[in-house]
C-alpha cells in the first residue's frame, strides 16, 4: 500500500513530515510519495517555482525511510488536478494495489469543491490527519457521503484497492508554511519548524526573503 502526499509545500515543514511518518507507520505503508503540486488549482501562484519547491522536498526528505520525492505533476502544465494525478498513478501500480491519498483535515473538509472530487475515492483511499483548529465534522459533503466511505478500521485499507476514508491520529503541530514563509521574510528564525539541512538550503538559495516578495 503506497501512500501519496500532495500539496503546494511552499516550503515543505514538519507539520508535513511527521504526520506523514505516523501514518506510514500506522498504516503499514510501503512508502510515502510527496507530490508538489506544479500549478495548484485551488489556491494562489506558490512564491517559488514548482521544481525548487521539488527541491525542498528532496532536501527534507533525504535519508527518511520510506520517503520519496514524486515530481509527476511537474510533467504537466495544467493545473494538478489530483484526479487527474491519481489516474496516472493508478496506470502506474495497476488496478489491484491500494493507493492511499493522505491529506489533512483542512484540505480534506475543502474536498466537495475539488474537480470531479467523487472520482478520488474510485482511485484511492483516503487519509485524513487532523490539523490544530480545523473542525472535526466536515460541512459540506453530501448527506450519507461520509457514513458510507468511513471506515475506523485501518486493515479495510489494505483489502481494497480505493473506497475508504480513515483518520489517522497523529500529533497535533500549528505550523503552516505561510507562517513559515513570514517569519523568513522578516529574518525571524524558523528552527525547529522544518529540517535544518532544508533550512541551510533555503539562506543559501536566499528563497523567501523580503527581496522576493
Ligand atoms: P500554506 O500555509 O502555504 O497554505 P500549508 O502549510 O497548509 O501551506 P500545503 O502544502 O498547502 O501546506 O499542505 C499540503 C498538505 O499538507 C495539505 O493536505 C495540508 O492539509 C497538509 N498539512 C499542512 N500542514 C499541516 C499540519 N501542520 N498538520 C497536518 N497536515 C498539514
């Protein structure tokens, strides 16, 4: 069961790493793959381009087990619709192999607004990482929607290919990239809220400071 974590990270930070740990621990997964989102559809242009922002994630991620850079969405110049990336994917590890797409709570309560968002449950699972001061019960999603794919049983993953959708405990960290990319632009430190060798790497590409704004 491979696990597949999308998003901007614009830098990438520990609020991405270690729940992405405590899930490919608790869920057994063979690996987890970050995908930088080339041009991400729901939000504005990242600061940095897509394959610096590859780079980060390369820099972060070095020496972690089980960890791998996919840069797939960095192939394509439309917006990355995850759909359209679980499709390929999907090509990629045929259709038997449970692919499980990891995001966290607030992007996950965003979800009825993705672009065709009910075909993701077709491709993949779900796993859901609690994030500090979103709500636990998602608005908007179709009566039944939730009760019929949520599952508290984290083998129901491993017995299909897509269809259900699980939270994941993991530890609670406030840290979020726009916070990180302020503090960089006023000089402020940002040790212990990221990989330092990510940090060297960001004062040595001199990325996020003021000049770049
Ligand atoms: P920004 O502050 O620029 O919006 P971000 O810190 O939210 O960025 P993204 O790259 O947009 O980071 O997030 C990618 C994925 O990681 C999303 O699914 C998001 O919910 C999740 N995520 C980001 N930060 C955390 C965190 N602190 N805890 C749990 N999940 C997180």
């Amino acid at each position: 069961m491979i696990g597949l974590f999308g998003g901007t990270f614009d830098p990438i930070h520990f609020g991405h790493l270690r729940p992405a740990l405590e899930v490919l621990e608790t869920l057994a997964l063979h690996e987890v793959r970050f995908i930088p989102a080339h041009i991400p559809p729901h939000r504005g242009t990242p600061r940095i381009d897509a394959a610096a922002r590859a780079s980060m994630v390369a820099t972060a991620i070095q020496d972690a087990p089980g960890f791998v850079l996919d840069t797939l969405e960095l192939e394509r110049d439309t917006p990355s619709y995850t759909v359209e990336t679980l499709v390929r994917l999907r090509a990629r590890y045929g259709e038997k192999r449970p692919l499980v797409l990891m995001m966290g709570s607030d992007a996950f309560n965003g979800l009825p607004g993705w672009y065709q968002w009910t075909k993701l449950l077709e491709l993949a699972h779900i796993a859901v990482m609690a994030r500090p001061g979103e709500p636990a019960q998602p608005q908007r999603f179709p009566k039944g929607f939730l009760e019929h794919h949520t599952t508290t049983c984290r083998e129901d993953l491993h017995l299909a290919p897509a269809g259900s959708i699980l939270r994941v405990p993991v530890t609670q960290l406030d840290i979020s990239a726009t916070y990180i990319r302020q503090r960089l632009a006023t000089g402020a430190s940002v040790r212990y809220l990221m990989p330092t060798s990510l940090i060297d790497y960001i004062y040595a590409k001199r990325y996020y400071i003021s000049s770049h704004a």
